[in-house]
C-alpha cells in the first residue's frame, strides 16, 4: 500500500480523525451548522470549540463572532457521516471492556437518534437521490419503507411521487416518532416491527392495502445487513417468506457493500469502508461482499431489473462497489 502522505502526517490524521468526529457531530446535532451567517459562542465550551475549528481552518473568526469558511461548508455539508460514526462511540470508548470479556460487548448499543440523523442526510446524497431517478419509470401505488428511519426516503418519495400511498415500519420506536415528525401523522401508515418478523409487518400491510389491484413497492435500506449475521441463506429465506406472502410486490434495496481486501487495502485513503466493517462488525451485523450479494440474487425469486453501483473503488484490473441500488422484480 502506498499513501501520499508521511508517517507523521498519518499519525496526526489519525489521532485528528478521534477528536474532530464528536465535535463535528456533536455540532450538527444542535443544529450549529444551520443557524445564522454568524456563529456567536455563548459559552466556554462552544468558544473552546470554536477556537479549534478555526485552528484547522473551517471557520473564520471576525472579532468576536465565527463564520464558516468555503472548506468548512464542504466539510459541514456531510456532517450525517459523522454523525452515522459517532452512534457507535460506546463500542470504542468501552474496548477496554470487550476485551476483558467479549460477552460484554451484548450491553452495548449503537446510539439509535444519533444514528437515523446521520443516516438520513448521508443517504439521501448517496442512496436515495440516484434511487429516485432510479424509479422514474417504474409502476407502483403504495411504498413500504422496511426500517424506515426518520422517514427522510419517504419524504423524498413524497415530493417526488406525490399521488403514492405511505407506509413504513422500524424496530425502534425513535424512528417511528421521528418518520412522524417528518411526514405528519396523516400522510404515513407505520408499525413498530422488526423485519425478520415478516408475517407481522406483511400481514399488516395487505389490511390496509389490496396486492391484487395496487402495486406495492417495498424499500429496504441497509436492512440486509442489518439481520443477515453473515448468513446469505438467512437473507435468500428472508426473501422467499416476503415474496410467498406478497407475490407481485417489487423490492428496492440498498446496500453498503465489502470490498474485496487487495482492493481495500490499496484505496484506504479513498473509503471509510474499513471502519464501517469494524463498527458493524461490532455491533452484531453483517455486510455481505459483492458475490455473496450476486450469490443472494441468483437464489431469490427477484430478477434485478435495474441497478447503480456507487462509489466504485479500483485496483489494477479489479473494481468493487461500495454501495448498490437494485430494483427487484418477481421472475414470475
């Protein structure tokens, strides 16, 4: 592996990247980055902060207020990848712990608020803007959103598809409330389920609507690896349950996606890949690498009709995706 920058440059990134993460997404969740032309810091702790952003140059002092400068904008921007990183602080700050006895690494949890913020602004630039174009042509009524988040697709379906029935279920109660928030009450049909509990959340969704005369369209962000335990024969029954209960309805899936390791160990300076197969390793998930996915589509009674490849990473002849998109249709 070769890298542009020295041993000491790499060290201080490194060290840097520890510290400017929960400033960063600490800052977004209180809504720093949205507020007026300029920062005015009401107390010690925002001056000291403060302080160290203009210090590394993503914001510029003017006598007593800051504003952001044209770096920190690009910065600020994407601060829901922080924000996804930091959900996932108490895996590290408690390694001491897990390594005294692994068991303990079952009482922690990624911090769920924390994490549907950042997931929603990340994936709407990444995932759910190439989706939509994705959709442009494809006949359906109703939406399920599979593990809905904050409702931010289904909001995004809603202004871009404004005559299509909402619906949306999650494990937890905090996305509920959030899907809520965002869509209003009336707009959106939710249940709180988990998605392997397929019967529940299916049987729920042919109440309310009728698979014989609308088409229903599911979507399942990062769902797959969310239960999968690395198991692609728990993904391909996954499958086969939804389409034996619901038989005309239509998939689309994202998918952040393991790059094969020559290919990863060559480009660390271009992905963060690395960390997310640490911290979801960590908590219990498993993301599948682009032929186990292949391997999934071939054994699922779904063709994948339409497809995007995000974020390509290469080395020599090899490519490998860091995310997919795929529009799923029955085969039959």
């Amino acid at each position: 592996m070769k890298t542009n920058i020295n041993l000491r440059q790499e060290i201080i990134t490194l060290i840097r990247g520890y510290f400017l993460t929960p400033v960063i997404a600490n800052l977004a969740k209180n809504n720093f980055f949205n507020k007026k032309k300029f920062l005015s810091a009401e107390n010690y702790s925002e001056k000291i902060l403060f302080d160290y952003l203009e210090k590394l140059g993503y914001l510029k002092k003017f006598k007593t207020k800051f504003k952001i400068s044209k770096r920190g904008k690009k910065i600020f921007s994407r601060s829901g990848s922080f924000n996804i990183v930091n959900s996932y602080r108490d895996y590290l700050f408690n390694l001491d712990k897990i390594l005294e006895n692994p068991k303990n690494l079952n009482k922690i949890n990624c911090d769920r608020k924390e994490n549907v913020l950042g997931s929603g602004s990340t994936n709407y630039r990444k995932f759910f803007k190439p989706a939509l174009n994705l959709l442009k042509n494809t006949d359906f009524d109703v939406i399920h959103d599979l593990g809905c988040g904050d409702g931010n697709f289904l909001k995004n379906i809603n202004s871009k598809f404004k005559s299509k029935k909402l619906s949306g279920s999650d494990l937890s109660k905090v996305s509920i409330v959030e899907t809520k928030k965002n869509l209003g009450p009336k707009n959106v049909s939710l249940i709180k389920s988990n998605a392997l509990d397929v019967k529940k959340w299916v049987s729920w969704l042919i109440k309310k609507y009728n698979p014989k005369k609308q088409i229903i369209l599911i979507s399942m962000w990062f769902i797959v690896h969310e239960i999968s335990k690395k198991d692609v024969f728990k993904i391909i029954n996954f499958f086969k349950q939804i389409n034996k209960k619901i038989p005309n309805a239509k998939i689309i899936i994202g998918e952040i996606v393991e790059p094969e390791k020559k290919i990863l160990e060559n480009n660390i300076l271009n992905t963060i890949m690395p960390e997310y197969i640490l911290f979801h390793q960590m908590s219990g998930q498993g993301i599948f690498n682009f032929n186990e996915l292949k391997f999934i589509l071939k054994n699922i009674p779904y063709k994948c009709s339409k497809k995007i490849q995000i974020d390509n990473i290469k080395y020599k002849n090899r490519e490998n995706p860091s995310g997919i998109v795929w529009l799923l249709e029955p085969k039959n």
